[in-house]
C-alpha cells in the first residue's frame, strides 16, 4: 500500500482540523517545556499533555490517510 499524501488534506472534515490542534497544542507544550520555569510536578503534566497531543494528532493523520476523501464538488 502506497502512501498518499494527499489524503491529509480534507479541510472539509472536522477530524483534518483537530489533527491540526493537536499539532499546534504539541508544539505549545514543548515550547513551554524549554522556556517557563516550571517545577517537577508542572514538568509532567505538561509533558504528558504533549505526548497526549502527539499521540490524537498521529491517529486522527492515520485515520485521514486510510479513509477515502469526500467527493469534491456538491454539498
């Protein structure tokens, strides 16, 4: 089975845009992992919140690329 990249974009389908926030919430969560003085408990839970993220943003991309796109074109 070939990969189709194409299939990742399906603006018209909520599940592409909460793939996008789940992105978007990982790469917040690393940031503030770099940059705010957090303390061991704050480190975790935002920690755990990334992988969180990363993890329903890598099934929403997997459960995108197995299905078929809508049909363009209509309602």
């Amino acid at each position: 089975m070939s990969l189709n990249w194409r299939r990742l974009w399906q603006p018209r389908r909520l599940l592409f845009w909460q793939m996008l926030v789940f992105n978007v919430l990982s790469s917040l969560c690393a940031w503030a992992l770099r940059e705010l003085p957090l303390n061991t408990l704050g480190t975790l839970l935002v920690a755990f919140v990334a992988l969180l993220n990363v993890g329903f943003g890598m099934l929403a991309a997997w459960v995108l690329m197995r299905d078929e796109p809508a049909a363009r074109g209509g309602l």
